[in-house]
C-alpha cells in the first residue's frame, strides 16, 4: 500500500501539533500552564500541574516547570555588626521551597536566582537584627539556638510574599576581621590571666591555710608523743625501781655481788683497759674477799 503526499504531509502535521500539545512533568517537578501569559485557573485558583502527561494548547499556551524538592542557599562572608559595634564575618545556610507557586512565579518570573538574591537579603537584614542586639559571645555559644530559631520564623513569615517556605536558617561559621581579630584576641587573653591570677591566689591561700593546719597538728602530734614517752620512762624507771628494790630486799649480798659483776663486764670491755685504782677500793673489794 503507497500513501500519498497528502497523507505524509497530514501525519506530519499531527507530530508537530503533538510535540506542541502534550508535555510531561517529572516526580520533583510542578507546573504552570500560562495562556496567552496569563496563568491558567480552577475555579479561581491557580492550577499547579502535578507529574504525570498533559495537555496544553498548542502556541497560545506554554508550561513553566519549577523543581519541588528543599533547596540549598550558601551565605558566604556577610559582615555584620553586634551590639558591642564588633564587625564579624558570617556564613550561613538557608533551606527553603516553593510553597505557593503561582505566587512564586509572580514574585520571581520562576527564577531561582533571583529567588536566592531576595532570600540572601532578607537573611542578612535578619542577621543584623538579631546580632544587633546580642554580643559575641551569646551569638557564639550562649543565644545562638535561640537566635537561629528567631531568625527562621522572621525569614519565614517575610518570605511568604516570595510564595516561598522557609524551613531552616543556620550559621555555619563565624569569624572575626584581621583587623579585630588581634584586638579581641589580646582582650580576652588579658581576661584568661586576670582569671588564671584569681584561681592562683586562691590555691596559695588554700594551700597557706592547709599548710597552718598540718603544722599545727604536727605540733599537737610531736607534744602528745614526747608527753606520752615522758609517762612510759617515768613509768618504766618506776619499774626498774621497783624490780631493783625487790630484788634487793631478798638478797641484798648477792645484789651487790651481781651489780659488781655487772660493773666489771661494763668497765673491762677491752683487753688493753687499763685502771689506775688502790687495791683496797670498793671496786675490787670482791676480789680480796675470801668469803
């Protein structure tokens, strides 16, 4: 079977009205159809074209797409000024997406990058405000989740006239100029020694204090022990007394005798000792005794 020119010509036609009529949307992406420029309605409202194959007219009408899914706005390096008139450097981050997207397409004629401009604006004017009422320190450590939580619901609420939901605001880094840096630097090494000086003092007062106290116990320790060694000499020269007296009374011949042996061990210790005494002294009077 031939077709003729005609047919050729009529299927031809058909392709091409139907590459103009028929387009699709992807899983991450909205439309809106606009004929003749002007968005297309349903029942007053915005159509939003959700994925799947569609229809349009052919010429008079065109889609715009835009993509669905949270994007990522990076805020490099804005200088911004705190409350104690310290410039700093931040970084920050913003999540967002479309949530009204005929209003998104007014605002913005649906180009992102014009969207980021007026995002970034409105981050950094919410950064001023939030810094310009805080110090350096509470936007570092202290206040910064609650500034953040502040920031997001101000960008938020200013960025609905974008047709735009702000879901997160988040600072990424913050850093000091060159030229404030050396300056903050010194002061708050100066705070650091002024701090470690106190923490000295204290540990020598304490040490001081602990010092006195072992003293004194040392002292109340060394006068308990030479008073309790007093009474246990005294005690035992008692004794010794004593046992002497005792031992006296039952024999005092053979006491004496034994205290003169006693002697002699403890005077003749070397072979070479040599005394110079009368033979009758009391010393030797034992050994002239013949009894």
């Amino acid at each position: 079977m031939i077709f003729k020119p005609t047919v050729w010509i009529i299927v031809a036609i058909l392709l091409f009205l139907s590459f103009f009529t028929f387009y699709t949307i992807k899983e991450t992406e909205r439309g809106l159809v606009l004929t003749l420029g002007r968005i297309v309605q349903d029942n007053g409202v915005a159509k939003v074209e959700q994925p799947g194959l569609h229809m349009k007219w052919p010429f008079i009408s065109n889609v715009v797409k835009f993509d669905s899914r949270i994007q990522t706005l990076d805020i490099e390096d804005s200088r911004i000024v705190t409350s104690e008139k310290k410039d700093v450097i931040v970084s920050s981050f913003i999540k967002w997406r479309i949530q009204d997207f005929a209003h998104f397409y007014k605002a913005t004629s649906g180009i992102f990058a014009r969207a980021d401009n007026l995002l970034e604006q409105k981050v950094n004017d919410g950064l001023r405000a939030q810094f310009g009422r805080s110090t350096i320190s509470q936007v570092v450590s202290e206040n910064r989740d609650a500034i953040m939580r502040s920031l997001s619901s101000e960008i938020n609420e200013s960025a609905q006239s974008l047709g735009i939901e702000v879901i997160d605001v988040r600072i990424k880094r913050i850093d000091l100029p060159d030229e404030v840096s050396v300056s903050v630097f010194e002061r708050m090494r100066a705070e650091r020694q002024q701090v470690a000086a106190e923490h000295r003092a204290d540990g020598e007062k304490v040490s001081e204090t602990i010092r006195a106290q072992a003293d004194e116990q040392a002292q109340i320790l060394l006068a308990t022990a030479a008073n309790e060694s007093r009474i246990i000499r005294g005690n035992a020269d008692a004794n010794v007394a004593k046992i002497y007296g005792q031992a006296y009374s039952q024999d005092p011949a053979f006491y004496a005798f034994y205290r003169s042996l006693d002697a002699y061990d403890q005077a003749f210790v070397d072979k070479n000792d040599i005394f110079v005494l009368s033979p009758e002294s009391d010393f030797f009077k034992y050994f002239n005794s013949t009894k």
